[in-house]
C-alpha cells in the first residue's frame, strides 16, 4: 500500500479508475471520525513513518497533520533525542505484543513545551494478518487521571457508600441504586429500576418529585432538604425522614446541556429529628402543665379549675374533651359491686372555639354500650386507646356517634380520674382525622393531666359536702 493511500488520500487512483468515488467516501469517513475523536491518536507504519495524526493530536501538540504526517519517527520535533530511542522501541514494540500496551512518557509541543501523556498502543494487522504499522492512542496524564477519578468515584458510590446514592432519570424512575439506598428502600438493588416513585413510597412522593421537577429545570438547591415519607415494606408503612441533596445530571458530549436525570443522594436522620420533635413536645407539654396549675390556682370554684386543666391539654393534643363521672357511690378500693354508670359533667365545645364547661354535678346516665372504652378505662383502673382503624368518612362518623362522641372523632384516648384511693370517673380526649392516633408518649401526658382534673373534682365534691 502506497503512502498516499495510509494517509487517508486517493493520488494513487486516477480519474477514470472504478472504485474511485467509494475509496473517496471511506477516506472522507475516516478522516471525520479521527478528527471527531475525544483522544488524540497517531499512526506508525512498519518503518516508523507517521501516518495518520488527528485534530486532538494537534490541540495538545500543536503539531498539525501537515507537519506531522510523512515524517519518520517523532525524534527531533515531538520527542527530544534523548528519549527517542527509548520511546519509539516501546511504541513500535507493540506490533509484536498481543493486546493494547499502556505507557507514558513526555512528548514536545510545537513551541517548545512539554506535556505528560498516557499512550494506549496496539498493532494495525495487514489483509494477511501480518503487523503493517501502530495506532497510538494518547491524552494528557492530569486529564485521564481526572477521568479515572471520575470512574473511581462512581463507582465507589455505588458500592461502598454510607449514605444512599439513586440516579433517577428523566421520568423520574430509578435508574441506578447504591445498596444502602436499595436497603433503605426496602428492595433489592435491581428490583426497585424503572419503577415508579409511588410504588416505593405511600407517603412524601408528591414532595420527593417535586424536588427532582425543580433540580431538573432549575438545578440544584442551595442546601439539603429533609423530607419525610413512608416506604411500603411487607410489614406496612414505615416513617422515616431522609436528609437529602440533588445534583442535576447533564451529557458532557452535547454541545447544549441535556439533562440525564438527577442524583439523590440522602442520609437518614429520623432518629435524631423524632429526638428534638419529641424534646421539644415534652417542653411544651411541661410548660402547659406549669401554666395550668398556675391558672387553676386561681380559680375560686375547683370544677373551673377542672375545665382549666382541659383547656390547657387541648392545645396542641386533641381536638375534644370529655369528663363523665362514676354516678352513685365511689367505691374506696376493688371492683365497683354494681355496674358502671357514667354521667357527663364537663365538655369542650364541639362548635365555635371556646372554654370548656362544667354541664352539671347529677343528670341522667350517658348510654354507652356494654364495651364502651370509658366504661373499660374506669373498670380496669387504666388507660383505653382506640381508632377507627382508617375507615371511610362514612363509617368514621358512625362509629363516633355510636360511641356518643362527636362526628368527626377518629381517635381516642380515655384516662381514668383517680383521688384518694377512688375511681372518681373517665378523662377522655379525641382527635379528628387531621391528626395521628395516640400513641405512648400521649398516655403519660394525658394520665398526668388526669390526675390535676381528678384533684380538683374531688375537691369540688368536698366543697358540695360541706356546704349548708
């Protein structure tokens, strides 16, 4: 093959020779695609003659292919003397080695400098098979270690991480996950891949994708973003919060920015945040108590210090109150030798805002049913929670008003009214639909509240007795 012809140029074919156009269109298509190439290449035939020499070759070197191409070896313009010898037998040393053969070494630029360079060099095979020259590959040192860098950490990320890493593409699907996250996810590594955010998460989804819409048209925020959502687990629903922060992901080989996906990257933080919401609850529940006592010591008639105490509870707790007293005589200790009646004394309003307020000393029974929680709580001396288990509005408000509570009760708690030894009657306090059901740290505040409402009704029953 002429030089000409490993040049990439068709001099050795004259006008009226066939093949001509399809030679011409497999050089055109071979000059473009080494001139496209991110990596700067040069070529070698057997005798060490430069052949071919692309546009990156000429960035770094400053070398064009006019002055590289037909010079034999690199000694004197790319390389100083003294290495040459060392360095072109490693180069053509890989015509006779399988494989490509990984070196660096320093090569000279047109004005003078010099660049460090890592050189991927394999052997060009001829049509029989035999070596006919040398492709050289090369890139300056600092820009391959910068990639395999990048490499590195990608993939440390996805294997070794502490934190979750999930790259989520475009349609906001998982497109790679870390194992911590997958874990966190409650899923494998490959099970949770193109899924929909929903099919993972019952709760925070809508909060969770709005962040990724906002990174992938605005970009990434400021700050990380703590966000809580309940991942659906065999088990049901468990709540967590993940502290999290997002990079958009954007193709470095568009010459616009187009973006890739987003990277989510979190840790999480519930126990440490359920730490300082339920430090902070105690705060406030202690400094409601302190309150109350305070404004129930002031209260001339004890039953409005009763009604005081549970308008101090309320807030911030339950949505309602209820105090039903034990009607007849009040057994000093053991089970009561009759059934249990109750008869409602005090209420918080169930319309307008307002204070709570005493409905009278005697009445005719409430009618609760045989396994009414507040008949339980005041059988068995002991705290009763219940919930309508979710039901639909419907049957929520039926299973409220059955149980002689307000309609929109959900959730309830009954604690019972202890003094001197006696069961005096039921606490009980309800929540709607907007907040949660209670839970233990509720029953301790509410048994502590129980205990002020239960002295200060028999205080008021002492007051009555001694009256004229």
């Amino acid at each position: 093959m002429s030089a000409s012809r490993r040049r990439g140029t068709t001099d050795a074919l004259g006008p009226d020779e066939p093949g001509r156009d399809g030679e011409r269109e497999g050089a055109d298509l071979l000059a473009a695609l080494l001139d496209g190439m991110d990596a700067a290449l040069c070529a070698f035939d057997a005798d060490g003659v430069v052949t071919h020499w692309n546009r990156e070759a000429e960035r770094i070197l400053g070398w064009t292919a006019a002055e590289a191409v037909g010079r034999k070896g690199l000694a004197g313009w790319a390389l100083r003397s003294a290495d040459a010898e060392e360095v072109e037998g490693r180069l053509m040393a890989a015509m006779r080695s399988p494989g490509r053969q990984v070196d660096e070494f320093a090569l000279v630029t047109k004005d003078g400098g010099r660049v460090l360079v890592r050189t991927q060099s394999a052997a060009v095979r001829g049509p029989d098979g035999t070596p006919a020259g040398v492709y050289c590959a090369f890139s300056e040192v600092h820009a391959q270690i910068d990639l395999e860098r990048s490499i590195a950490l990608s993939e440390a990320l996805f294997e070794d991480a502490s934190w979750g890493v999930v790259l989520v593409d475009a349609d906001l699907r998982p497109a790679v996950v870390n194992a911590h996250a997958a874990r966190a996810l409650g899923t494998g590594r490959t099970d949770v891949l193109g899924r929909p955010l929903g099919d993972l998460l019952s709760q925070g989804v809508e909060e969770l994708e709005n962040a990724l819409t906002h990174v992938l048209a605005e970009g990434a925020p400021p700050a990380p973003a703590e966000i809580w959502v309940t991942v659906r687990t065999p088990q049901g629903g468990r709540r967590r919060c993940w502290r999290s922060g997002f990079v958009r992901l954007a193709s470095p080989l568009a010459e616009e920015p187009v973006p890739l996906g987003v990277g989510w990257f979190f840790v999480d933080v519930t126990e440490s945040r359920q730490g300082e919401q339920d430090a902070a609850t105690l705060r406030f529940r202690t400094n409601q108590l302190h309150r109350a006592a305070r404004a129930a010591a002031e209260c001339e008639d004890p039953g409005e210090a009763a009604t005081v105490h549970l308008d101090f509870a309320l807030a911030g707790f339950a949505d309602h109150a209820l105090v039903d007293r034990v009607l007849g005589p009040v057994p000093a200790d053991g089970e009561p030798s009759a059934p249990v009646r109750l008869v409602r004394i005090a209420a918080s309003p169930t319309g307008s805002p307002g204070p709570s307020a005493l409905t009278g000393q005697a009445g005719l029974p409430v009618p609760y049913g045989p396994d009414h929680p507040a008949l339980q709580c005041v059988e068995r001396a002991g705290t009763v929670r219940v919930s309508a288990d979710g039901a639909p509005s419907e049957r929520a408000r039926a299973w409220a008003l059955e149980r002689q509570w307000p309609a929109d009760a959900v959730h309830a708690l009954c604690a019972v009214l202890r003094s001197r030894g006696r069961t005096l009657g039921v606490v009980t306090f309800l929540r709607g639909a907007g907040r949660g059901p209670f839970e233990r740290a509720d029953v301790a505040y509410a048994e502590d509240v129980a205990v002020r409402v239960a002295s200060a009704l028999d205080l008021a029953g002492l007051v009555a007795e001694r009256r004229p």
